[in-house]
C-alpha cells in the first residue's frame, strides 16, 4: 500500500483538532485550550490511524529511539535543543516501520520555541526523517471586543509566531504554514475566534 500522503496527514491533523473542539465544547461547555493536551492528541492518533495510506503510529518516542531505529549508532553528546530525555508527541512511522515525521501538539503557543527547535534540529540531524508537524491553535476571547477586533488580535498572534518560527528554521529546515480559516466557538464564557494551525517542517536537500 502506497504511503499516506503528506497533504493528507496535515489535512487529517486540522480535521481532527476542529472536531476535537467541536466535541469538547459539546461535553464540557468549555474551550479546548481548558483541556489536557493529551486528549488533542489522541484526536490526532484516531484521524490518522483511520487515514488511507500505508503508515504505523506511536505515542511518546524519544529521540533516542528514533535516531536508533533510523540506523544511527554512532555515540556521543546529543544537541541540547534535541532534548533527548524528552519524548515526541506522535511518531509517524512507514509502511516499511521506520520513522517517517514527528509530530508534536500544542494546546496553544505558550513556550513554543522550545519544540520548534527541537523539529529543526531532528530534521536537520537526520534528513531520514520526511516531515516533521506542529500542530497547534491560536485562540482569542471576543469579551468586550467585536469580532472584528478579536480577529486582528488573534491575525497578530500568528505573525509573532511566524517570525519566531522563521527566525529559529531560517537555513536549517523549510516550513510552511497550513492554509486554515478563522473559526467560531461558543462556550460558557462566552465567544471566541480560533484557528488551528499546523507548521510543517521538511529537511532541505544537500545535493551531492
């Protein structure tokens, strides 16, 4: 079976945040930014496990393992902004059971720096590695403000996000943002605007 799609898996990760969303503010009446981060990203499994597409998933691998699993034994200090203590969210294996991208969640862009560095630096680490995605949501209480306003508000937050994530990937990995509207949630407390957001990470290719 062929291999799922990158598209598809970006498709499928912004699929499932919105119904996560969705589902959450139906059971809880609150905003998903409220909730652990975990439960986005068992949503995520759930989307991509159900994909077409030649793929296996895990959950919490470390960087370690899937330095191991690509084939690297050599050893030595890893980089500091590898974490290797830490784990990855989700690991997006081949059909061919080695590791294909990582993907990593966030409940909203809190400290992100932290994890875009560590997807720039496993790609550029080994370029093996396809892909990597952050996926990750931006959201912005209407309050007392129009929706116009929480709109703007929340159009600024992506920029500063971007800026970071350009400054940090610059020369060391491509990135591209996923094309997704803003979107309306209600909940009790009230109104809010939300966007889900995937960054996609690929290695750049050293002709040789």
């Amino acid at each position: 079976m062929p291999e799922i799609p990158q598209k598809t898996v970006v498709r499928k990760i912004t699929a499932s945040m919105v119904t996560a969303q969705k589902d959450y503010a139906e059971s809880s009446l609150d905003f998903l930014c409220d909730a652990p981060e975990y439960l986005l990203t068992v949503y995520i499994y759930q989307a991509l496990h159900r994909a077409r597409g030649g793929k296996y998933l895990t959950f919490e691998e470390s960087p370690i393992d899937i330095d191991y699993c690509l084939g690297r034994t050599r050893r030595g200090r890893k980089p500091h902004e590898l974490r290797p203590r830490g784990r990855c969210d989700l690991l997006l294996w081949s059909s061919r059971a080695k590791p294909r991208a990582i993907i990593e969640v966030k409940r909203n862009t809190k400290n992100i720096e932290a994890d875009i560095r560590r997807l720039a630096a496993m790609l550029l680490k080994d370029r093996r590695l396809s892909f990597g995605v952050l996926a990750c949501y931006i959201c912005q209480h209407i309050s007392n403000k129009s929706e116009a306003q929480a709109r703007k508000k929340l159009e600024t937050i992506l920029e500063n996000v971007l800026a970071k994530t350009q400054s940090i990937a610059e020369g060391r990995v491509r990135f591209e943002l996923s094309n997704q509207s803003i979107l309306r949630a209600k909940v009790s407390d009230g109104r809010w605007v939300w966007r889900p957001v995937c960054f996609i990470f690929t290695p750049i290719r050293v002709n040789k």
